[in-house]
C-alpha cells in the first residue's frame, strides 16, 4: 500500500452467516493499473468484487477509495464516487433492448448526451451495433458481456471491476473482450480483473493477487507470477 492506491481494502473480512468469505484481506491497486484476482471456485472473488462495489456488506475491516473508507456506503454512492461493477454472470435485462440496458448503467450521470455515449460505445463494440433496438436476450454470450461491460462504461468509470468476464466464452470472443479491456487500461481506467482463465488474466495484467479461502497468499507482478511454479500448478495447467 501507498499514498497513491486509489482503491484498498485492510483486513477486510465478509462472508455469509458464520461462515467467512473473505478473511482479513489486505489488497491496493493504483491508478491505471490493471490487478487480477486469481482463485479456484469459493475462494471469494465474487464476495470481494460485490464487497467493494456495496453489494455485499462485510463483516469488519475497510474498504478505501481514494484513501476515504466507503464500506458502509451504499452502492449507488461508490458508483457516483467513479467505481462499476460488471457482474459475474452478465445480469443483462433479456426483455429490455440492448440500448436500454446501456442506459440502465447511466443512472447516476446527469450531464449526458445518451445518443453521443451510445454512439462511442457502439465503437468501442461494433458487434452491438446492428443489435441495438434487439432485446438482449437474444445476443449470444459473449455479446451480452460487451453488454455488460458497456453498461458499465456509460458511468465513466475511473475504476471498473470485472468479475470473470470470459467465463463460459469462446476464445476468439475472449480475445476480443481482453483487447478492449486492454484498450481502457491504455486510457487510464484502472481495472480489477477476476478470472479463472489466469494465463489469460497474468497476461494482460499489471500485478495480481492470488486468493485461497478468502485470503491472498500470493501477490506480485504478472511477470513474476507468470515465472511461479506453484502458481502454474495450482491454476494454469488446469485451464
Ligand atoms: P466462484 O468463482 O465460484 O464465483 P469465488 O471465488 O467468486 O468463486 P465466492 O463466490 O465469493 O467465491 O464464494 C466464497 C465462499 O462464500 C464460498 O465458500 C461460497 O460457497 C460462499 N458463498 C458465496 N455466496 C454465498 C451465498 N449467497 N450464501 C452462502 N454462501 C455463499
């Protein structure tokens, strides 16, 4: 930790019931960085991401967004305060249209020219375009992540976390997907990455945090963990 870390948590703990998700957590990330989080199934990356984006109340500890606590915040101030969560599992509105789930994430801009932002967007993913009046559900997956990851953007996020963007996709579509993400990053969205995909994930981030029963125990730059034995073991051979 450093007096630059834009988002923290410290000894943080949450879980459901008696039993604890996450266990005394101590992570940072810096401004524009790119951090993933690693971890089999159950080692609590979900209750980390929905934690910090006040979706998930925890149990004791902190969580500090440009060094300020908000872990008692409701989650449509951390939003407002520049922080997006793009859920596991899409949560896209089937019946609604892709433009309307767009605009669902927009909820806390108020000085927005939705036609303009839809347009930059639609750039950003060109497979969203003919489908823009469609209803979601009719999208494929990987479509209905970009989704997931506009409705995000439309915020203006300064940080946006990803809670296992890739899974269940293929990977032409996941190349895709990582190339925008890696786009943002170029322009100075910090980002926290979940994925089980971890050679995926250590290639395209900055540093990454490797969590077991709710704790971290191991963190360090990708090119670090990347060269770690242990780490190939335990997550990369397993894809
Ligand atoms: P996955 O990749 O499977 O989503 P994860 O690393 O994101 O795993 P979490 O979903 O955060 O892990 O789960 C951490 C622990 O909390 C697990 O033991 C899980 O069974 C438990 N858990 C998660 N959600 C709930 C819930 N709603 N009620 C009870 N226990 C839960």
């Amino acid at each position: 930790g450093g007096k630059k870390d834009v988002l923290s948590t410290r000894s943080l703990t949450a879980g459901y019931g008696a039993a604890a998700a996450l266990d005394s957590l101590d992570m940072d990330v810096q401004p524009g960085e790119m951090v993933a989080v690693l971890g089999a199934n159950g080692a609590g990356k979900s209750t980390m991401m929905r934690s910090l984006a006040g979706l998930h109340r925890p149990v004791s500890g902190a969580i500090l967004l440009d060094m300020v606590p908000i872990e008692e915040r409701p989650a449509h101030q951390i939003a407002r305060a520049g922080l997006s969560l793009v859920p596991e599992g899409r949560q896209v509105f089937p019946l609604m249209s892709v433009r309307d789930n767009i605009l669902m994430g927009a909820y806390n801009r108020t000085d927005l020219d939705a036609e303009a932002e839809i347009d930059r967007l639609l750039q950003r993913f060109p497979r969203l375009r003919d489908r823009i009046d469609a209803p979601a559900g009719v999208l494929s997956g990987g479509e209905q992540q970009m989704l997931a990851i506009a409705r995000g953007l439309i915020a203006n996020p300064r940080i946006l976390l990803l809670d296992e963007p890739s899974l269940g996709l293929a990977p032409s579509i996941i190349a895709e997907l990582y190339d925008v993400l890696a786009d943002l990053r170029d322009e100075g969205v910090t980002v926290l990455l979940v994925d089980q995909m971890a050679t995926l994930a250590l290639a395209i981030a900055d540093r990454a945090y490797v969590l077991e029963s709710g704790q971290v125990v191991k963190s360090g730059t990708s090119v670090d963990l990347q060269k770690d034995a242990s780490i190939e073991q335990a997550y990369l051979g397993a894809e």
